[in-house]
C-alpha cells in the first residue's frame, strides 16, 4: 500500500492496493480534519459506493447520485486567513461542512491546501461519474453577498470622509493610520467580498477562487 501524507494532525491519505487499478478498482481517497482541539478529528473517504464520513462517533454513508448540492466558500478566520469550506447536501436536506484547516496545537491553525483541493476535486470527479444532478454554486448566498456589500460601500465611505477631514484639518498621523487602515480592510475583507461572490459552476470547471 502507498501513502501519500504531509505529516499534519488532519490529512489526506491516498492509499490504492497493489494491483488495485490493473483490476479495475479506483484508489480509496481519505480526508481529515479537527475543527476544535476538543473532540475527535471529522473524516471522509471517497469509495466505490460513495461519500462515507464519520464525525462525533457517528458515520454514515451517501451514495454520490444522492448529493444533492455542493457550495464551496472562502472562510477566512483570524487564526488562518487561507481558510476554505465545501459544504455538502443529500437529497433528505442533511449537511456535511469540510473545512482546508486543521486545529493543531491551541494557537496553531494548521492549512491542508493540497489535500482539501485534491479531496474536493476528486469528489466533483466521482459525482459526474455518476451521473449525479447536484447543484453547484460558490461563495455566498446572494442576499447575504448584497448585504455584505452594502457594509463595504458604507464603511468605505465613512472611512473617505473621515480621511477628507484629517486632510484638512492637517490631522497627518491621523490620515496615514486611516490609509494604513483602509488598506489592510481592502485586502482582507475585499478580498473576502470578492472572492465569495455567488456563482453557479460545472463539474469540469471548478471555481479556482474558491479553492486553494
């Protein structure tokens, strides 16, 4: 058996018997990931029958043609600004949420871009080998992104304004903190807004923003 891991707490394992392809077995694909220090580490592993996950003692199994609905996100936190999140629905409405990051020590969140992206990808791949008839969309909902927007254009006015003013008034320290500010808000929280766009995508054509 060969392993493929990058020696982190939650990993990606892709493990293929000897002989597995030759005999018209597709590999076993595995994920993992701690979304607290408290608890046991969520895991998924993509097999012939389906999608088949075990979280907080439970598992189970979905077939691929019974997803009904995949988002992927961009979900940056304070502890980890290249967080992603693939949030998948079955056909009863049940939901199962994998994140790109994994809870190492108490002040470390670790990143598993390759291993989230070569999972995700591999999912979409299975899913159209099925047949599957999910929908698929990226970033957020469309109320949400427009509410989301109107904070942006706001804050952003209120910060021109006030930068105007310092200006004026001669209020330099102020006006260099306030550009300092306004760059550091454009690239997290613009990057955020602009990312997660709402979109509808295909499986031969995954959203490249919203993956790492």
């Amino acid at each position: 058996m060969a392993r493929r891991s990058n020696g982190g707490a939650g990993l990606l394992q892709l493990s293929q018997d000897e002989g597995g392809v030759a005999g018209g077995r597709a590999p076993a694909t595995s994920y993992a990931y701690k979304q607290s220090l408290i608890g046991r580490a969520h895991r998924f592993e993509l097999t012939e029958q389906g999608l088949a996950w075990h979280i907080a003692g439970r598992s189970g199994m979905w077939p691929y043609p019974e997803i009904a609905a995949v988002r992927l996100s961009y979900r940056p936190v304070s502890m980890q600004s290249r967080r992603f999140r693939a949030d998948i629905i079955n056909a009863d409405g049940a939901r199962l949420v994998i994140l790109s990051t994994t809870w190492q020590t108490a002040t470390l969140m670790a990143p598993q871009d390759r291993d989230y992206r070569a999972f995700i990808v591999e999912l979409h791949s299975r899913m159209a080998g099925s047949g599957s008839r999910a929908i698929l969309t990226g970033g957020l909902r469309p109320k949400v992104h427009t509410a989301a927007m109107v904070c942006v254009t706001l804050l952003a006015a209120a910060m021109a304004g006030l930068l105007l003013r310092s200006m004026v008034t001669g209020e330099w320290a102020g006006a260099l903190f306030l550009v300092g500010f306004a760059l550091l808000f454009a690239w997290q929280v613009g990057g955020f807004v602009t990312r997660n766009r709402p979109l509808t995508y295909s499986f031969d054509d995954l959203p490249k923003g919203l993956l790492p």
